[in-house]
C-alpha cells in the first residue's frame, strides 16, 4: 500500500490497481486540487477544502465511485464504514488487511476518541487532523482510539509540533509518501510519521 498526502485532509492511497481519494479540495479550496485518477472518492465534509470531487477524474474512461455521507458501502470488494459525528463523517475500511480510519474535519471534545474506538475497532493507520489552535488535544483523541501509526493532516507547523511533542514514542519519520505492509505494522504503537504534502 503506497500513501501520498496532498495537502489539507487530501490522501491517495493506493493498493494494486485501485486508487483511492480522501478528500480532494475544489476549485475554490486555497489548496490546490490533485489531478490522479481515482476509483473511489471519499468526502467527509460539504466544504470547499473536503469536497472537491467533481476535480477528480476516474480509471479507463468510468466515473469514480463517489461517497459522500454516512453508511455501509460495498465497492470493488472494499468494505467500507461511514460514520456521522456532527456533519463531518469519519471513513474506516480495509486494504490488503491493514485498517484504516480518516477522520476527515473531525473536531471533537478529547473524550470522543473513546467512543470512536469502540466503534470502529482497532486501527492500524489512523488519519487525524490537527487543530488550529490545539495539537494537544488532537494527540489525546489519537492516543485513544490507539493506531499502530498515525498521519497527521489539515495542520499548521506550530501545531504539528505541539501534536508531535504530545504523540507517540518520539519515533517520529517525516516522509514523502508511505509504503506499507500488513507485517510491517505488527510491532509498531503509536508511531506518527509525517508525510510531506505533494504538490503535483
């Protein structure tokens, strides 16, 4: 599984030929939107900087699969959880066995990382965006919800740094996308790895 990040809460994640798309910004959004080729396009929020969509073209001519609010979804055998917490939905799936969780504009109280947990289970990659005023919070939900490794995005340096400095085992990477495998995340807890965004 390869992850690149995009800037804002923008993600592809790509496993074998499918391709994935978390998030993409609009034309009005002041980050710039991607321009890969996607089969399902998830948006967690009706905002500018979230749903950018209709920017995204699909595979070989087909129009990529768009999900845009909460339920059960089924696409391409890729079982998919989409859950509400205000208007913003949270997006947990898996891929080659590893599990996944973008939390979108998630923007809670701390104690909401439990009740995340005992929703959606254990989490081996956890996408979560950091405050514009409290990385420290952001760090408290992460260590609830307990991933194998964690990503932050939506974020200003500031309060990276104060997320970093909260999270984790001070193992920290800063990449310019990840690849990973099911057996690479057995021994890891807790692991934040910051992607540089990309701007192609």
């Amino acid at each position: 599984m390869i992850i690149t990040y995009y800037g804002a809460s923008c993600f592809k994640v790509q496993s074998g030929e499918t391709v994935l798309a978390f998030n993409p910004p609009s034309k009005e959004s002041e980050y710039k939107s991607p321009r890969f080729q996607s089969d399902i396009i998830f948006v967690s929020l009706d905002h500018k900087d979230f749903n950018g969509w209709e920017n995204m073209a699909g595979k070989e001519d087909k129009e990529p699969f768009i999900i845009n609010g909460p339920g059960e979804y089924e696409v391409s055998g890729i079982e998919i959880t989409a859950l509400p917490v205000g208007l913003n939905t949270i997006y947990t799936l898996s891929l080659e066995d590893i599990s996944l969780c973008h939390l979108g504009a998630f923007d809670e109280k701390e104690e909401a990382g439990r009740e995340i947990k005992e929703k959606i289970g254990e989490v081996d990659v956890l996408f979560i965006p950091i405050s514009p005023t409290d990385g420290q919070k952001a760090a408290k939900i992460a260590g609830q919800i307990e991933p194998k490794v964690v990503i932050p995005m939506h974020y200003k340096e500031a309060n990276l740094k104060q997320f970093l400095k909260e999270f984790g085992n001070g193992d920290i990477q800063k990449l310019d996308k990840l690849t990973i495998k099911k057996k690479e995340l057995i021994d890891k807890k807790n692991q934040a790895i910051v992607l540089e965004p990309c701007l192609s």
